[in-house]
C-alpha cells in the first residue's frame, strides 16, 4: 500500500521486477517528480534520515528534500521491490574539503537480486543531475544537460564527477555499508552549523528531462545542454510563487524568508567584489 503511494507520487506506471530496467525508470521518474530542496532548514525546522519522516514528508504531504531524505526514501522503495540496496555514505567535494566532508551525502548502490549481479551507482538526491543509473566501473555518460564521470582515484575511493554550463562538482564514497549513527551526525551538524551551505542558502531544485533549474537564494538559474540562463527575484512574491511552481505546490511562510534570502545575497555580492587577498 504505502509502495502504491510513492508510485503515485512520482508518477511511476510500469514495470515493478527488480531489474536494472525497472530501476533505471524509477530513477527518472523520481529525480524529475521530487525537487532537491533545503527550505525546512531555512525555516529552522529540524529533520531526521529516518525513512518514515522522509515518507511523510515527501509522499503524504507532496514536498520535496535533500540527500538524506530523497535517496533514504528511494532506497526504501527499492528494498520493498526486492532490489539488493546498500546505503552508502558520500563526501561532497572532499578533494577541497578533505575528511570534512564525510558523511555530507547519502548514495546509493543497487543490484538486482542474485550472487554475482553488477552494482549500480542510483542517486536521487544529488540536485538532481542523474536521471539514469551506472554501473560500478569507471565510464563517461551524457545526461542532459550534465556530462557524468565515474573514476576510481585513490585507495577506496571512487569519485562521481558532474559538469554542465552551471558549473562543475563532485562526491566520493567507498563501497561499503554508512555509518547510520554517523549520517544522522553529519545530518544534524549540516542543518545547524551556521557556516553551513544549506543554513546559509536556500536552495530549490527541479529536473527536467534534458535541463535542470535552480532557485540558489534570489538567482534563478536554468541549464540547458547549450548554456545557462539566470535571472534575480525581486520581492518576497516572487520568492513564494517560483518556489511554487518548482515544487509544484504552495509552501506556508517561503515568502517570510526573502529577508534572509536578500541578506545572503548582499553578503555574496560583496564578497564578489573584494580583491582576493581580503577573502583569504
């Protein structure tokens, strides 16, 4: 009963099997149906990486959320379809950040059931930039309007690459099971620390088949395969009725943060304009 409803949710119709077909669908119709977004963190509420807080938030009440919620609740999904899922912790640009970053990201590895079946890398929760899964080996792919790249770079680690006209990033992870009591750690810290980014920054994603959109504070950004276009907010209405339409429902309170969203941005553009040495 509760599968039917995610089903509903994200508008899946087909097959049900547990097969890299089927999962590569389910990947799609996730990662084009639930925006990647930060704004209960904005509004100082507190979240968990337990499944059932994604559920409701996500398939009852219609919203959208970050890593630890999208792929917590997609992973669920998956289990309850019979697929072999590992819960995998990532680290978010740790080529900059070093140990940092452990634990900023929860990914997924999935296998069909069987012995000897591939593993495949199936993020819902990374803004959204992957709409079909890889297998664990090192590759190139096109996703629209991302280029993909999965490379094994040191010791345990593997690092999935993303780059499009927005610009570029990265997470590796090691292949083996999270540290839960670890995730729900980073969860916390990353939802309170004030130098966080998701404390800092409203962020609110959608993907579309071939584009992905991007609310990041007051700028609006769209990315299409042949460039990006951007444009500025300019009241608290404007806030309100874009995060509606991204999410694809109203939000009580978003315009109350245009305040917040207009101080951030104020700092950026500062920081923009002061000669290097002063940043460092």
């Amino acid at each position: 009963m509760k599968l039917g409803r995610y089903f509903s949710r994200i508008g899946y119709r087909g097959d049900t099997r547990p097969t890299v077909s089927t999962l590569a669908s389910l990947l799609r119709r996730h990662a084009c149906s639930v925006p990647f977004e930060n704004i209960d963190v904005q509004m100082g509420r507190s979240l968990t990486i337990d499944v059932e807080d994604a559920f409701e938030k996500i398939v009852e009440r219609g919203r959208g959320g970050w890593c630890y919620e999208q792929n917590g609740l997609f992973g669920w999904a998956l289990s309850e379809m019979g697929f072999d899922v590992m819960r995998v912790a990532g680290a978010v640009r740790r080529d900059e950040r070093g140990d940092a970053a452990l634990n900023n990201h929860l990914c997924l590895l999935v296998r069909e059931p069987g012995a000897g079946k591939p593993a495949y890398l199936a993020d819902a929760g990374f803004g959204g930039s992957m709409t079909a899964p890889i297998e664990l080996t090192e590759s190139g792919h096109t996703q629209p309007p991302y280029r993909i790249g999965l490379r094994f770079v040191e010791e345990r680690y593997w690092r999935l690459s993303e780059e499009s006209a927005d610009g570029k990033s990265n997470y590796e992870f090691v292949v083996k099971p999270a540290d839960e009591a670890a995730l729900a750690a980073k969860s916390e810290q990353l939802q309170n620390d004030p130098q966080s980014g998701f404390v800092q920054t409203l962020v609110v994603q959608k993907r579309l088949p071939d584009a992905h959109v991007c609310l990041r504070g007051r700028v609006l950004a769209t990315t299409t395969a042949t460039g990006k276009q951007s444009a500025l907010l300019e009241s608290a209405e404007d806030l309100a009725a874009t995060v509606s339409e991204l999410c694809g429902l109203e939000i009580p309170g978003v315009a109350e943060l245009w305040p917040k969203v207009m101080a951030r941005h104020e700092q950026w553009s500062l920081q923009l304009e002061l000669p290097h040495e002063a940043l460092s």
